[in-house]
C-alpha cells in the first residue's frame, strides 16, 4: 500500500532534487512531508472498503455487456429494456473470479452458472444482475439474502446499499464466504450460518430480501420481515424444475402482491422448514 504513495513523493520531489542550500532543502522535506500526510489519509478514508481491482477487468466489462443484451432479449419479460446502471456499475466491480474454486475461474466470467461445491452453484451473472435490479433498492436500505452461496450476490449488493445481512445453511460455504467478504475489504455484510426460510428476526425490518434458491413457496417470516413499501425477489416451483422468478411487494399498508418475472432453475432452498 506504501509504494503508491512513494512514488508519488519522488515525481513531486523531482524538479527540486537539484535546488541547494538550506532553504532547498527545506522545501524538497516540506513537499515530501505533505505528500505522504496526503498519501495516509487517503489510507485511512479507504480503510474498509473494498478496492476496484484492475485484475481481469476486461473480461468483467465484456460479461456486463452480455448481461445487457440479455436484457434487451428478455424485455417482454422485465418490461424494460435495460438494467439499473448502478447495478451494471457493481457487477463491473465486483470480482467474480475471487467467489469461484481454482478449477473454475478461468470461466468465471462466462454468463453461466458454476459449480462452488456442496451440490451449490453461483448464480448465472444475468440473473444476479436482473434480481438485483428488480430490487430497487436504494444507499441506505437494508437488504436481507437468503442463500450466501460464494457471497458473489452480497458482494454485489454491497456496493448499493448500506448493509447486508446474508444466511447460508452450509457451514463450509457460509464460513468461507464470510472469509472471503472480509478479505475483499466488504465491510457492511454479515453472514450467518443457519436457515434462511426463517429469514433473521434480529436484523428485521428489511427494505428488500433476495432468496437464491428456489422454495415451494414464499416462506410467510421473510413476508413478515419486509418492511411496508419493501420487495422482495424469490425463485418459487418444485425441486430440479423449471420454477418461476416471483417479485413480492409489500404496499404502504402491508398488502403484499406478486408478479410473475420469468422463468428460472435455481437449486432448492433446504432447511428444517
């Protein structure tokens, strides 16, 4: 983290280096000395926020164009032909490659499911984005996730709201995703191990609730839990089935409706429930 910082103090420092005497000298440790002050605060201001990495930047960009055209093909389905730009902005970001196993990332950015391990998968890059944007959600809204999965979902949404709390009901993957947030510097999610169908009262009101696994039906405690005016986006069908893609809407006086968004498969919410 230094090395930014002292390359910065040596192009300021040049064109003085060749001054002399005393009052040289005093400027060359005057302009030294503000430019690293400058370079630590900056350290400090970042401190807890996860770095836009630079590594396999190309190939992010060139998914998030796939991810729109999908959007575009989908639009009798959304009603719309795009998606957020600050949703489009996050997965641009985010790196996919860091949420997948070793004998997976070299197709982390193909818009396609992909196998993490304990019969999981992470979620198609278009769908992660389509959800995401049916959110709606806003800076400072609180989003429950249901199924953590990688923590590819929650890092994305990350960057668009003001906390995430997130559960997954596989310890190994759950104890792993939470490791991996933390190294990546995203400081406002929280993982929990346990089952998401009864969403997490502690946390609760939530302005929205992403579930990334596909339950018979909408589970009535994350109902409870969404907050008046909240949405909530929730695969629902059998099990190994073709299953639809609902949004859930809480109005101002707690009626809930649903809209059917698209089909979908995503792997079954499991639980005690």
């Amino acid at each position: 983290m230094l090395k930014p910082v002292y390359s910065r103090v040596k192009k300021a420092a040049g064109p003085d280096v060749c001054v002399t005497g005393q009052d040289g000298c005093t400027r060359v440790m005057v302009m030294c000395l503000r430019v690293l002050l400058t370079g630590l605060l900056w350290l400090a201001l970042s401190d807890g926020l996860p770095a836009a990495p630079q590594e396999r930047a190309a190939e992010r960009a060139a998914m998030v164009e796939l991810v729109g055209k999908n959007a575009q093909e989908t639009a009798d389905f959304l009603g719309k032909e795009s998606l957020d730009d600050a949703v489009l902005g996050a997965m641009r970001t985010v790196p996919r490659h860091r949420f997948v196993p070793a004998d997976e990332q070299a197709h982390a950015y193909e818009n396609r499911p992909l196998a993490i391990g304990f019969g999981q998968t992470i979620s198609q890059p278009y769908i992660v984005a389509l959800m995401t944007d049916q959110l709606q959600v806003k800076a400072g809204d609180k989003v429950l996730e249901v199924g953590t999965g990688s923590g590819y979902q929650a890092a994305v949404l990350s960057g668009l709201v003001a906390r995430v709390s997130t559960i997954e009901i596989v310890p190994q993957l759950g104890e792993r995703a939470r490791e991996l947030l933390q190294q990546l510097g995203y400081a406002n999610v929280e993982v929990r191990i346990g089952d998401g169908y009864y969403g997490w009262e502690e946390q609760a009101p939530f302005d929205a609730i992403i579930v990334t696994a596909a339950a018979s039906h909408v589970p009535p405690p994350l109902v409870d839990q969404l907050k008046p005016g909240g949405r909530m986006i929730i695969p629902v069908g059998s099990r190994f089935m073709v299953q639809e893609l609902l949004l859930v809407e809480k109005s101002a006086a707690g009626a809930v409706t649903t809209r059917q968004i698209l089909p979908v498969a995503f792997v079954p919410l499991t639980g005690g429930h």
